[in-house]
C-alpha cells in the first residue's frame, strides 16, 4: 500500500520566494493578503502544513530578492486566527531571542491557533542577518550553533512544562524564571539543519526533521530518512522526514521547461552574487560562470520541472522512499496553488486516502 504524504507550504513570506530571477514572477510581493490566501486554499485542499521563514536580510539586486520578509511569528499568529484545522509552522532564529521570551510568543501563538502551531528552529547560517544588529559576535558561533541552539530548546521546553526554572548553562542563565501560559500540548519542534551537529541535534530534540540537497535522487533521500530515523532511535525517540521541494508544473513537460528557461535567463546575476557571499562562496566572474545556473538560480533547493503528472509521480516516490512529506513551493503562488491542487494533488496516489 502506497504511504500517505503530507503536503504542506513553504510560505510565500519573502519577496521572491526561492527562485533569484527578475521580473515577475517570481512573485512575490510579501504580503499578508497573499499568504492568507494560499494559506487558506492549501486547508480547503486538505493539505496538512504551512510554514513560513524567518529572515533579516536578502541580496538586493534588481529583484531585490528576500529584501522584505514578513516575520514568521506574527505572521503565523495572524494565520492561526483565520484558519480551523491546517498546522502553522513558525520559525525563530535561536541567536535573536531569550528563549523566556519566545516561551511566550510560542504559548500564544499555540492558544490562538488551538493546538495547531509548532516552532521551526534556526540556528543561523548566513552571519551577515545577524551580525548587522550585533548578534554574531564571533565565528566560533557557527561551529558551535547546534549546540548554542540545543541549550535553547532545553531551556525552551522546560519553560512550556515546569512551574518555575533555575538553570545556569553556558549561554543563558535563568533564576526562578516563571512563563505562563503552558501550552495546552506538547509543540511539535522542527529543524532543517543538515550538518552533523544538525542532525544530532534533530535525534535528540526534534519531532520532524527536512532533508535534502539539490540533485540528491530519491533513493539518496530515502538513505538520509533512514539515517536521522537510525540516529532518534537511539535517542529513544522518533522521527519523521520532509523535503523543501520547488514545483514548477504545466500541462506539458515542454510548457514546464520553457517556465524554467525563462528564470534561467532572466536569473538576477547581482542577487545571486550576494547570496553566494553570504553563504561563504565568494566566486569571482569566471568561477560564477562555470556554476550550473540552476543550481544558484534556484538556491540549492531541489526542484521539479514537468507535466502535472509527472511532479505526481515524482512526489509518489518520495512518499515510497519514506518521507513524511513534502514543504512545496512556486514561482507564482497566487496562480500555481490553486493549480497544483486542481492538477497535481488528484493524480497522485500517495494523496488517495486522504
Ligand atoms: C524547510 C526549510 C526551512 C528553513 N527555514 C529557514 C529559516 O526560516 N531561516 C533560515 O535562516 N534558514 C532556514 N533554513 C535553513 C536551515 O535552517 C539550515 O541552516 C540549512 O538547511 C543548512 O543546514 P546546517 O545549518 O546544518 O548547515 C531552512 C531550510 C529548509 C530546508
């Protein structure tokens, strides 16, 4: 029997969402009014989750790529009030906040959206969103942030459980340290970290983990499921597996290849520049040049491209390699939503119980 895959949103939270091109699409004005409304398409549709980011800078250029991102909590707040059964997923940058003070944001945001919300935890990989509001005080933080981000969560979830907490760590310090409201249940915790201090800490504190790199196979991300499902058992604890996944889907193979080709050439070369920069690939001209444009043009993320039934059959296979399900996202969310709901989700046999 063919396993059930969730499907979720990687929310259209920042401009531009995850395809670095000029023009538009790429939508995406951030705007609340849009992700309301894919938000809300997505529940109709019965899928199960949508998460939003949380980011402090983008990479300029003519498309201004990232430069305005709505913030996850507040937004996921809003989301939670006007919405009945999907999960919300907000996402916190451990090294921007006391874990006391997110306790709450996290207890209220939980109360709004009546036991659907969960926390998406970041430990920071591009030190330029932090360091230009002083918050990446030395490079040692990138070496050790899974750990910094472990103290985090444990203080975190001693705080949605205990009546008061004393705790002297290595970075935070609390003496009778109260926050009430308890969460009604137990948030789920996710983490999309891949390193190998990434994935020990998703054994050890996580509840749903992502993988995935671009041009992995599924068979390569099913070997990865069954690694972080090897290393949370020996924790003593389960869990389960999703992939990010970019969607771009026509009638034809040939009308989804020619959407590709147009972002492709109309790639935002500045944009992409900066963002190699900020993920430590500082490349000169000629080294740029020889980069798969795909690969910088569509950020790493792993990506389909095809006919409707195609991308069914593609995310078939994941659900067959073990995922638990699938983050999509779009170039155009206004428009590709509701088609990959009219045109995707039906013809998937991964979606028949549900
Ligand atoms: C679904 C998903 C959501 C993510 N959300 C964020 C985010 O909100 N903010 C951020 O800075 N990075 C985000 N990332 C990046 C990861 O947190 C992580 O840093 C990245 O996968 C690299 O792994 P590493 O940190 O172990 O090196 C996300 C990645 C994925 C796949």
């Amino acid at each position: 029997m063919v396993k059930h895959l969730e499907l979720g949103l990687f929310l259209p939270s920042t401009s531009g969402g995850l395809i670095i091109a000029k023009g538009e699409p790429p939508q995406n004005k951030a705007t609340y009014a849009l992700n309301r409304d894919v938000t809300l398409a997505a529940e109709a549709a019965g899928m199960e989750f949508a998460l939003s980011q949380v980011k402090w800078r983008g990479y300029g250029g003519e498309s201004h790529h990232w430069d305005a991102a709505l913030e996850s909590f507040t937004l996921m707040s809003a989301l939670s009030a006007v919405t009945s059964r999907i999960k919300l997923y907000a996402s916190v940058a451990v090294r921007t906040i006391n874990p006391a003070v997110l306790a709450k944001m996290a207890a209220t945001v939980a109360d709004v959206s009546s036991g659907r919300f969960g926390v998406n935890i970041v430990a920071g990989w591009n030190k330029f969103e932090y360091a230009q509001m002083g918050m990446w005080s030395d490079d040692d933080y990138y070496l050790n942030r899974y750990e910094y981000a472990d103290e985090f969560l444990t203080v975190l979830k001693r705080l949605w459980t205990e009546e008061s907490v004393t705790f002297s760590g290595k970075h935070f310090t609390l003496e009778d340290c109260k926050s009430w409201p308890k969460p009604a249940y137990d948030l789920p915790v996710v983490c999309a970290g891949q390193s190998d201090g990434a994935l020990k800490f998703v054994a050890k504190q996580a509840d749903f983990s992502f993988v995935g790199r671009m041009n992995d196979t599924p068979e390569q991300l099913g070997e990865v499921v069954g690694k972080i499902a090897g290393l949370a058992a020996a924790e003593g604890r389960t869990v389960n597996s999703y992939t990010l996944l970019n969607v771009i889907a026509a009638e034809t193979d040939a009308e989804a290849e020619a959407e590709r080709d147009h972002y492709l050439a109309n790639r935002d070369d500045v944009a992409i520049q900066e963002f190699l920069r900020v993920s430590g690939m500082d490349v000169n001209r000629a080294d740029y040049l020889k980069l798969d444009p795909a690969t910088v043009t569509f950020m790493s993320i792993p990506y389909i491209v095809g006919s409707y039934s195609k991308v069914a059959a593609y995310l078939d296979t994941l659900a067959a390699q073990g995922l638990h399900g699938v983050c999509l996202t779009f170039p155009d969310f206004a428009t590709d939503v509701p088609d990959f709901i009219a045109n995707v989700m039906p013809k998937m046999t991964s979606r028949r119980a549900a």
